[in-house]
C-alpha cells in the first residue's frame, strides 16, 4: 500500500494557539493575580477566543490573501490613470477582524492600566501569525496613533485618532510609515521629499522607495520645509491623508508594487508624492525626533510578531515530530531530535519572556507609572529586544524547515514561506547594525549604560538567583557587558553588536520569573 505522510493541521492536534502556549498562559496566570477579577475575566475569555480563531477562521483568511496576492491596476480600460491596489477578501476580513478585536484600540483604551500593552501584546501575538503580515499596517497604525497622541493638535487628534482607534470596520483606518528614499533608509538626513507651502497649505512633492500598508487611508512621513537646513536637523514630520472623498489619491501615483523575497500578501509600493497635501505635526522641525516615538512602537511590534512566528513554525515542527515516523519511531522518541526541539523552545523562550517585559514596561511609561531608570531601560531595551527577536526567529524557522526535510524545501507545504517572511523581522524597523548603533547613541545621550548595568547588578549579581542559573556562557557575557557598560560609551561602537546579543541574553535570564513573581 502507498505511504502518504499526514500534514500537521494545527486546529486538529493543538486546537487552542492560546491554552497550548506555556508562556502565554503564564502571562495569563501574572494577570490574573494583578488585574481585577472582572477586567481579567474578560481577557482571558478575548484570548481563548482569539486562540481558536487563529487555528481556523483566521488561518483560513490567511491562506486566501496568500493565495490571492495584491494587484496594481494603474490605468482603467480607457486609459485613465487610477492606480488601484486590489486586494483579496482575505486580507479586508483579516483587517475587519483586527479592528473588532482592538489589536490598537486596546493599548489607548487602557482599560487594564499598566498591562494594557500586555494584554495588547497577547492579542497580536495570536493574530500575527494567521494575520498575512496585516499585522504590518497595525503596527505603523499604533505608531502613528502614539505620534498624534503626543505631537497633534486637539482638531488633527479629533479627526484622525477616531478612525485608527475605532473597533467598528467600517470607521476603522490604517496608517503608512513613509520613510525609506532611493538615497537609503536608515540615514533620513538625505531625505529629499521636499514640503513647499501653498497659501495655508503644505504640499509635499517626492519619492518614496519603499512604503508598507500602501492602502491605508492616512499615513505619516517626514519631508523638509522649503528652506529648512539640510542634513536631519531640517525634517519636519508630516501627515496626509491618502484618498479624497471618492476614494481616488490625492497627487500620490504609484509607481509599482515592489516584488519581496517573502510577505507577499502584504503590498509594499513606491510611490511618486506629485504636490499632495499634508499637515505639520507640532509644528516645523524636530521631525527625527518626534518620528522616534512612532518607531518605538514599532519595534516593540516586530519583537512580538517575530516572536509569534517562531512559535507558529515551532507548533508546526512539534506536531509534525509525533506524526512522523523514522527508523520505526516517531521523530519525537528520539533523543537527538528531542534535544533539538527544546534547544529551539528555549531560544523562542527568551525572545517570549523580553518582548513581553517590555510590553509591561511601555504600558507603565505610557500611564505614567514608570520611573526614570524605567524609562530609560525602555530606551535601551527597545533596539535590543528588536534585534534579538529578530535574529533568532530566522535562526529558528530555518532549524524548522530543516525538521520537515525534504517537505521543508517545497513550496506548497508552507513550510519554505516561514523562511522567506521570517528575513523581513531583522529588516525592517532597522537592521541589527542600526539597533546596535542606536542602543550606543541611548548609552551616549541618554545615560542608559549605568541605568542597564544596575538593573543586570540587581538581578544577577552575588547571591541571586540569576547569578545561581548562570552557565559558563553566560558569566563570560556577564564580565564583557559589565567592563563594556562600565566604560566609555564614545568608545563602544566597534563591539556595539556583541554588546547588544550578549545584553539580550542576559536580560532574558534577568527577566524569566517576571511574571511568576508576586
């Protein structure tokens, strides 16, 4: 008789991606013990919710967007430029599922106080994987949401806030982060998108080489005032509104769509900015600076959907290890194969247990409960949760493309798209050298060496429990942190990539009892 290997079908052998998951539960079970008994009652029935979901309707949804990737329609059939992204059903389901749940929404409700971003923090990491990278256009709404929260006008605040806030998806929007020019990404002092001012309007006239959430109904971009220095000192940060009320584009053509190693349901485009309106937010100049808190949110975004992806490809080699049988067991009896696995679950661990530390740190700064060192180690701890996540989910997914063998390597398994989609996480929101050299300008500017060194001193120094679960690793990472931490920061950039993985890897031991402890 012929042998058909069976697939992993996660909504038959794991149901629930939340009552499955050991880490969330034990984030589940520290918010049970901080929040009111009703308001957790009502997060944990929205996360059982969301676990089945992600299993089956939204998986679902997922695969059709995949299926059905997005179209640029530039002309009409008369000629008439139009510039038309169409996208599949299951994208503008995905989308419509993201705002009733209040994948935003819930983290400026703040209804759970400080834990908002936490109990935020859970709901995208169960719909990022099952979501076809909507998650991308979230995360740049959140950013935009937090910028106009600090930096607009009451009036800006009114109309914009309501829609990227909105549960209802008919009201909801999306927000694009424009950024990236021909001239490069990460260096926006050469940004050449110019803003000229016509009578009490500003107009903004340039190209933009790489644009996410390119549907979104709004987006925010920094540009340079006629006039305005040159270098990053002279940006400004902008807002527009994409689409007038037919829904047309307002002096904005897209020149394409860009063809991406992976996240392919997700339409990245360049675009041509031709004199389309915008307004200033808080005023002109200091566009960097103010831009920051829009990337903070971001990254903290890439940290939790590079670390749902790791647990998806994980679940995915889990149930595939009890299906599949070798050498008359099956791959889970044996030895090596079950060291690799809990080797991968311990990597996803640490990523797991930083992104959701900071997730409770951002919600303390954002009500006000933070301390100074708090902030501060936010600061610091950002760029450095970004870039590990990153790195490690591409180190993960490729040891579980390597699991599946041969079945890894071929297309219509699914298998290879968590490898292609896995390289967007160390790109996007800056790359592992940028993270390095931002954590060297917080050291720098921001004092935050000291504040990190103290935080490490407390939880692993002499006679804690830290310093008792040390291995030979990692008090060698602990003596290079510590002498570099404790030196000149004009002088760390050269070891600023080492200094930054090897700090990931001590605050992930600093951190594992987080949410156990009272």
């Amino acid at each position: 008789m012929d042998f058909y290997q069976s697939a992993p079908n996660l909504a038959e052998h794991l149901q629930n991606a939340f009552t499955q998951d050991r880490r969330l539960v034990g984030v589940a079970e520290g918010l049970r013990r901080r929040l009111d008994a009703r308001v957790f009652q009502d997060v944990e029935s929205q996360w059982q919710r969301c676990g089945r979901l992600a299993f089956t309707e939204w998986l679902r949804w997922s695969e059709l967007a995949e299926s059905e990737l997005p179209r640029h329609i530039a002309f009409d059939a008369w000629g008439k430029r139009v510039d038309e992204i169409r996208m599949s059903r299951g994208w503008s389901e995905l989308e419509a599922v993201a705002a009733q749940e209040g994948i935003v929404a819930t983290a400026y409700e703040r209804k759970q106080g400080e834990y908002s971003r936490v109990v935020q923090g859970g709901l995208l990491y169960l719909f990022h994987a099952s979501s076809a990278f909507v998650s991308c256009p979230l995360a740049m709404t959140d950013g935009a949401a937090r910028a106009l929260e600090l930096y607009a006008n009451d009036d800006q605040k009114r109309r914009w806030l309501s829609h990227l806030l909105s549960r209802d998806p008919a009201k909801f929007w999306t927000s694009g982060q424009w950024m990236t020019e021909r001239a490069g990404g990460s260096d926006v002092s050469g940004t050449s998108t110019l803003a000229k001012r016509v009578g009490n309007e500003w107009r903004l006239e340039g190209v933009k080489w790489f644009t996410s959430a390119t549907t979104s109904q709004m987006s925010l971009l920094l540009a340079r005032p006629e006039g305005a220095e040159s270098g990053s000192r002279g940006l400004s940060l902008f807002a527009l509104e994409l689409r007038d009320a037919n829904a047309k584009l307002r002096n904005i053509e897209v020149l394409r769509l860009k063809d991406k190693l992976g996240t392919k349901a997700l339409p990245t485009a360049e675009l041509r900015l031709m004199g389309a309106p915008a307004e200033l937010l808080g005023g002109e100049g200091q566009g960097v600076k103010k831009i920051s808190a829009l990337l903070n949110i971001t990254r903290y975004y890439n940290s939790v959907c590079a670390t749902a992806h790791m647990r998806r490809a994980l679940d995915l080699a889990q149930v595939y290890s009890d299906l599949r049988q070798a050498f008359g067991r099956k791959l889970r009896e044996h030895p090596l194969h079950a060291s690799t696995l809990a080797r991968l679950e311990a990597e996803f661990e640490k990523c797991f247990d930083l992104t959701f530390f900071i997730a409770h740190l951002l919600g303390r700064d954002e009500v006000g409960l933070a301390s100074e060192d708090e902030r501060v180690l936010l600061r610091a701890m950002t760029p450095i949760v970004k870039a590990y996540t990153a790195k490690r989910c591409m180190e993960v997914v490729s040891e579980v493309v390597e699991i599946f063998g041969g079945a890894g390597y071929v297309e219509d398994t699914g298998i290879p798209k968590l490898l292609r989609d896995a390289q967007v996480f160390s790109i996007w929101e800056g790359t592992t050298n940028v993270l390095a050299l931002d954590l060297v300008r917080a050291f720098a500017k921001e004092g935050a060496g000291p504040v990190l060194l103290k935080f490490l001193e407390a939880k692993l120094g002499p006679g804690t429990t830290g310093a008792q679960q040390m291995t030979a690793a990692t008090r060698a990472q602990w003596d290079f942190c510590r002498q570099l931490l404790a030196g000149d920061a004009s002088k760390l950039e050269p070891q600023a990539r080492e200094l930054l993985m090897s700090s990931a890897e001590l605050l992930a031991l600093a951190i594992r009892d987080h949410w156990s402890s009272n």
